[in-house]
C-alpha cells in the first residue's frame, strides 16, 4: 500500500510540476569534501530574470528560523545554471579548529563564488535545509525546515529518510543533480524528505555537471545570442571599506562605476570594487564583456 501511494504521489509531482516552468528552483546540491560546496540554481523560463529579489539560506541542525542569508544580484540568462559555491579561498580559525579552504578543482568548476566568510549559506554539511527564496517566500527546499535528521538525510523511508537506522548517507558527501522531469521548486516544507525522489546521485566531489542542467523545461526555452549574459554581484547593499565581487560565467572586461548624477567615480579591470573610496548612497555599476555585451546594475553602499 505504501508503494502505492509513493508512486501516485511521484505520478502527482510530476504532472504538477510538467505544467510550470515558470520560476528558479535549485537544480544541483554538491557537498564535497571539506568545504566544497555549492548550490546550482536553474532558470527554466524563455526570459532573463533578475536576482535582486533572491536569497540562498541555510536552517543549520535543524532551525526553523534565523538562517545564514545570501543576498543574490544579477541576472540569470533563459535556460541557464549557475552554480554558486563557497568562495573560501585560505584557511580560516572557526571557534576550535582550522576550517581548510576550497580546493582548485572545486573552485574553477564553480564559476561563481560566495564571499568564504564564516558563516555563510554555503558552510552547510549535509544535514542542513538549504532554500532559494524570493521576497522571503519560499520558491524551493532542499531538505526539511526545523528537521535535524543526524548525519545526514538517506534513503531510509523507516526513519523518515533521518539517519536514525543507519541508512545510506545521501546528503553528506555527495553530489546531487536534479532530474530531468522536476519543472519547478518545492515551495511547502515537506512532512518527509526524501532525496532519492527528484534527485540523482553522484560520486563525491563530483564537479563536471556543475553551471549546466538537463531539464525538461528545455524543450519550451527559447534561447538565442542577445540573451544577457548571467552574472551575480555581492554583496548588495555593501559597507563602506568593504569589497563588492562580481562573478560571471562570461569574461568581464571592464567595469565601471557612476554615481546617480551620471558622473564616472571609477573605471576598474578587476571582477571586484573596494567601497573604501566611495561615500554612503546608489550607484550604477556599468559591467562590459568581452563580447561587446554590457549589462548594469544598482549597487547600494550603506
């Protein structure tokens, strides 16, 4: 009987979401081996769409509020991935221990990267419920909200999927990739979760999906060359004295920056702005690539 109902349930999930292809949801979970880990987030739309409205969290051990918070800013091309990962790039003293920085591999196959400053979303170890929220509304769960399972969540539906039984870890040291058929994000907190049901496993430390996702949506994404290139820009409002990075999966040639007279305060080569010489208010950051392409955004100095 519970077979029964499981498989009317996937049947049910996959018709619900064969309809919508409408919103971001996540679309790879990789927890790798120190702290290589990283979230993928995927654009099934036929339009770009802006970040500035998303965040990725992180409800460690079990939280149902108050989570770890990554402001996104930017923009994400029609039918793209991008893969935002733990940006830690040095050995970094964490109350009792030495938490080790990122290795290379990891770090290239990302293509964009989080600050690296404990503690942010991307310091999750597998028994932490990650979502991608819009507004503060919950657009997708990986995981279960207010759930610790232990070690890690598993396949093991006789403990709720926890490890309490001992079931096979899939969470914790694994890389996962949503399948095909999922169109949309899981917007309600699940009563169990059970990752074997949209996702697919790979090998640990396994980065060679990561910045490209299969979806079944693709076959409705319209995509062609004058698409704006994806790039994220954080952090967003920034502190004065601090450093703003911006990521791109395309090369960036210059940046520059103007105040809200349109006068230019800076002209940069680098994918980083030190907000040390700049005074409190908005800018317009202009982003130019190597294709002749330029897209721009608000950044806001506090």
């Amino acid at each position: 009987m519970k077979q029964i109902l499981l498989s009317m349930s996937m049947l049910f999930a996959m018709s619900v979401n064969a309809q919508d292809c409408s919103e971001l949801f996540i679309s790879e979970y990789i927890e790798g081996p120190g702290n290589n880990n990283a979230i993928e987030i995927y654009n099934p739309t036929n339009a770009a769409i802006d970040l500035s409205a998303y965040t990725i969290n992180r409800y460690g051990n079990g939280a149902s509020s108050g989570p770890d918070s990554w402001p996104l800013s930017g923009s994400i091309a029609a039918g793209e991935a991008i893969a935002v990962g733990n940006g830690q790039t040095d050995s970094v003293w964490v109350s009792t221990y030495w938490s080790l920085p990122v290795d290379q591999a990891f770090y290239t196959a990302s293509g964009i990267h989080g600050s690296g400053i404990y503690p942010t979303p991307f310091y999750f170890n597998g028994d932490d419920a990650m979502t991608l929220e819009k507004g503060g509304d919950i657009i997708d769960i990986f995981g279960k909200v207010g759930e610790d399972p232990g070690g890690s969540w598993t396949d093991d539906a006789t403990a709720g999927y926890t490890d309490a039984n001992g079931g096979t870890w899939w969470t914790k040291r694994q890389t996962l990739v949503r399948k095909a058929y999922v169109m949309q994000g899981i917007t309600a907190n699940p009563i169990l979760f059970n990752p074997t049901l949209e996702y697919d496993s790979l090998p640990d430390g396994t980065y060679s999906e990561m910045g490209s996702h299969d979806c079944d949506c693709n076959n409705t994404t319209s995509l062609n060359e004058n698409e704006p290139i994806s790039y994220v820009m954080y952090p967003n409002p920034a502190v004065k004295g601090g450093v703003v990075s911006i990521n791109s999966n395309s090369i960036i040639q210059t940046i520059r920056v103007t105040n809200i007279l349109g006068g230019e305060v800076m002209s940069l080569n680098t994918k980083s702005i030190s907000t040390s010489d700049l005074s409190k208010g908005t800018y317009i950051i202009s982003i130019e690539f190597s294709d002749g392409r330029l897209e721009e955004n608000k950044l806001i100095v506090k």
